[in-house]
C-alpha cells in the first residue's frame, strides 16, 4: 500500500537502492552527522508536568531567551545533560 507519491528523483533512488547500485556522495564525517540528528529527530519524547517558582521560570525564560531557545528546549536540554553526566 502506498501512502505518498514519489517525484521520478525520487523513484530513480529508491530503484537505485532497492537494485544495490546506489552509492552515497556524502563524505563520511557528513554521514555520520545526518545520522545522529535524524535518530535525535525520531528519538519519541514524553510531556511531564513540573511546577517551578515564577522566579524560577522567569529565570529560565530569560536565559532561553539569551541562547535563542524556546524555555522548553533549555529545560529539557538542561535535564538531559544532568542526567547523562
């Protein structure tokens, strides 16, 4: 069952792959990058519910903000490096 439509590009590399002759033009190093951003990009996260002081938060918003973060990427990103130190 197909659920989208491939452009002829697209159609021509799936064939490519499918027949094992298609080969990567990315240099390693490259490679390498897009596979850690697309498995952080498909790794599934959880909403939680916390309550912080308004200080706090403010605090938060603030420092986000300085970085050019949503709070909420800042947050989860703080307790990520905590978490795996």
């Amino acid at each position: 069952m197909k659920y989208f439509e491939l452009t002829k590009e697209e159609e021509k590399l799936l064939s490519e792959f499918e027949s094992g002759k298609f080969t990567s033009a990315l240099d390693p190093k490259r490679k390498r990058l897009l596979k850690k951003i697309a498995q952080n990009t498909l790794n599934k996260t959880t909403n939680i519910n916390i309550r912080l002081s308004e200080k706090v938060l403010a605090r938060l918003k603030t420092k986000a903000a300085d970085q050019g973060l949503p709070y909420q990427t800042l947050a989860s990103s703080i307790l990520h490096q905590y978490v795996n130190k």
